[in-house]
C-alpha cells in the first residue's frame, strides 16, 4: 500500500457507510462519503435496540459513553389485552435513537470528506480503478467503491438487476410518544421494559428511548411503538404508501406524510390494544410507516466495486440486527483490507464469502419470525428462538 492508502469511495452516508468510512480512515486509506441527501440524514427509523456490533467503533474508540446516549429496560414483557403480564423475563438490551447513532459517528468523521448532496448516479470498474458519476455531473475516481446506499440501492439494480425487494405482506407502523404525556397508568407498565403484545396475526412493541435533547429520566424521555399489520400488496399498499403529495413511497412514508384517514384507521386500531399501548399509538406525534421488504443478493462483490448493509440484504427488523449487520460488514471489510492494503480485489474476493452467510443466515431468521407472526400465528411469548441478534436469538 502505498503512504496515502487506496482512494476509496462510499455512496450513502448512513450508519452503515459511516462505520466503514471510519474504519478505513483510521487504516490509512483516504475516503470520500457521497451522500444524496442536501442535508445531514434524519432518522424514520425513530428508536433502535443497541447492538454491540452497532456501537463497536464508538466503544473502541471511547467516544461514547452508554450512559449517556441510551436508556435500558429491566423486563422484557408480554401483555395481554388487559395489560396483564402473561411472560416475564430479565432484559440486557438497551434502547436509543437512530439520530444519536448517526450524529455520534458523523462528529467523528471528516466534513471535507462527507459531501451532501452528491448523490451517486453510475460507476464504471476496470482492472485501473472505478469511474463513478454524480448527480451534479461530475465525476470522481476511486481504487474500490462501496456501495452503503440502502434497501432500494441504485448500485444492487446495476450490478444485480434481477435481485429485486420482495413485499413480505405486511407494515411496521412507528412513533413516539412523549412520555409527559401518557398517563401515570401507561408509565407505571412500560417504563421499565421492552412489551410485547401478540394478536391474531399482528404484534406490537413498546420501549424507552432517549428525550428529543437526550432526557433519560422516566418522564422526560419517549416511548417507542412498532406495530406491524397486514396490508394486501396491490392497490391496498400502494394506497397506503402514496403520500400527501401523491408520490409513492414503497419503503418509508415519512413523518406527517401520511393520508390523514389512515393516522385515523391506525388510531382507531388501537382501541383494540392493551390501554398502556393503546395510550402510546394514539399519543404518538406524526406516526409513519415502513414497507417490510426481504432483500437476498447472491453476491456482494464485484471486482472493486462491493455492495455492503441493507444494499446487499435488507432483513425483517424482528431481530433488531439491521444496523448491526451493517457494521459488522464494515468491519470484515476492514480486516480484510488490512490483510490485502494493495489489492481491494483480492480484499473482497476474502471478505464476500463470510458476509454472504451472515446476511443470508439473518434474512432467513427474520423471515421465519415475521411468518410465524404475521401469518401463521404460531409467536409465543418467551420463545427464545424469538430473541433479538445478528449471529443468532440472543447473541
């Protein structure tokens, strides 16, 4: 390798692109991150189960203190429709905001280097180097590009045409709700635990998450809620993810984006909820919904060109292991660059067999869980095959 590294570019400027792009600074290689958003990234993913793959190079690098950044839960819960505790078990997990993770990240990594609103529209690889054009209609060259750029990433339709999202049937309804303004009753169940409520094909979830300024006193924080419920594809689904501007949004419609009479549907839904849950969906400001999509690619590398994240496998969030999956790429990458510095090639012909099992171990696990919930019906409370992990139930 030589005394400045490779060039490396990374399109999309999320947790995962972040992670790697810090991991391949610190090894000496010289990174530029393309981001298409004009503005720094904001979550639609609200709270996150903390994973230790996720925070592993913040930890390492002793830039962020839990305690500081994220609140735990004592229990993890089920609940019948009367509030009644039907499973209860200790919890280890704790809970955050996406937007804490990223800012966390992002203030450690190089603004020269992080460029918004310079999205990635094409790239070209020969045995020299990657060729990738932007938005703006300039160009950029680079000795390995990583493709970080999502569910819907533009790079897998180049490089994979025919791997396409495959609706899995149903949504994850989301959004917090201040916790000053549920009632004592709902606070007294849920402020200590991460709850569960199973329904004939449905689930819902509850658990603390920091304060908008990072309160992580009871009272002052927020309490997250991801309902999932069926929805037909076809006109059903495509109804729903049209937002208030007409523009279909298959994965995530935003925050105040949604049809108003279907933040009505969800808020008379919930009268058929627990009432500590039922408080928090109807309390909840600006709740949104997401897409549940399965993502499976049958390769991840490309000569000097890698697919890396949610770009190459998009799992179901029951495992909590999205992010951390992420993460764990970044850093085999990053191992694997360390072995081969001159040779990206070589790099990633090493690197892609590993994370190929990974995504497709976690991708098969998630898809069980959501069908057992969804549409079998057979999700029991405890089960520990249920459990959140990247590698496995509980790791």
């Amino acid at each position: 390798m030589s005394a400045a590294g490779l060039r490396v570019a990374v399109s999309g400027g999320s947790l995962g692109g972040l992670t790697v792009a810090l991991l391949l600074r610190d090894a000496g290689h010289r990174v530029d991150v393309y981001e298409r958003s004009r503005t720094k990234l904001h979550s639609r993913g609200a709270g996150i189960v903390l994973h230790d793959m996720t925070v592993r190079y913040l930890l390492e690098h002793e830039l962020l203190d839990l305690d500081d950044v994220s609140v735990p839960a004592t229990w993890w819960c089920y609940v019948d429709g009367a509030d009644r505790v039907v499973h209860r078990e200790p919890c280890r997990h704790r809970f955050t905001s996406w937007n804490t993770l990223y800012h966390a990240l992002l203030d450690n990594a190089d603004p020269e280097h992080y460029h918004l609103g310079r999205e990635v529209t094409g790239f070209t690889s020969d045995s020299d180097g990657v060729r990738i054009d932007l938005a703006d209609g300039s160009d950029a060259t680079c000795d390995l590009l990583v493709c970080a750029d999502g569910a819907a990433s533009a790079a897998r339709a180049a490089l994979l045409p025919t791997t396409v999202p495959r609706y899995a049937g149903y949504t994850g309804w989301r959004g917090t709700a201040e916790e000053r303004d549920l009632s004592t009753a709902t606070l007294d169940r849920l402020a200590d635990t991460i709850t569960y409520h199973v329904m004939p094909g449905s689930h819902i979830l509850t658990y603390p998450i920091p304060g908008q300024d990072g309160q992580r006193e009871i009272g002052q924080r927020l309490m997250n809620f991801v309902w999932y419920r069926n929805v037909a594809p076809g006109a059903d689904f495509e109804a729903l993810m049209t937002d208030r501007d007409g523009i279909f949004r298959p994965f995530s419609v935003p925050p105040g984006m949604l049809g108003e009479q279907y933040v009505a549907d969800l808020h008379a839904a919930a009268e058929a909820l627990p009432p500590s849950m039922a408080d928090v969906v109807r309390t909840a400001a600006e709740p949104f919904v997401q897409g549940i999509f399965d993502v499976q690619v049958e390769r991840m590398a490309f000569g000097r060109v890698c697919l890396l994240g949610d770009a190459a496998f998009c799992a179901r969030p029951h495992a909590a292991a999205g992010t951390a999956k992420a993460a764990a790429d970044a850093w085999a990458l990053a191992t694997a660059l360390r072995d081969h510095p001159d040779d990206p090639v070589a790099a990633l012909r090493v690197w892609e067999p590993s994370q190929l099992e990974v995504g497709r171990n976690l991708v098969a696990r998630s898809r069980e869980m959501g069908e057992r919930s969804q549409f079998r019906c057979t999700w029991e409370p405890g089960d520990p095959a249920l459990r959140f992990g990247l590698y496995g139930p509980g790791d």
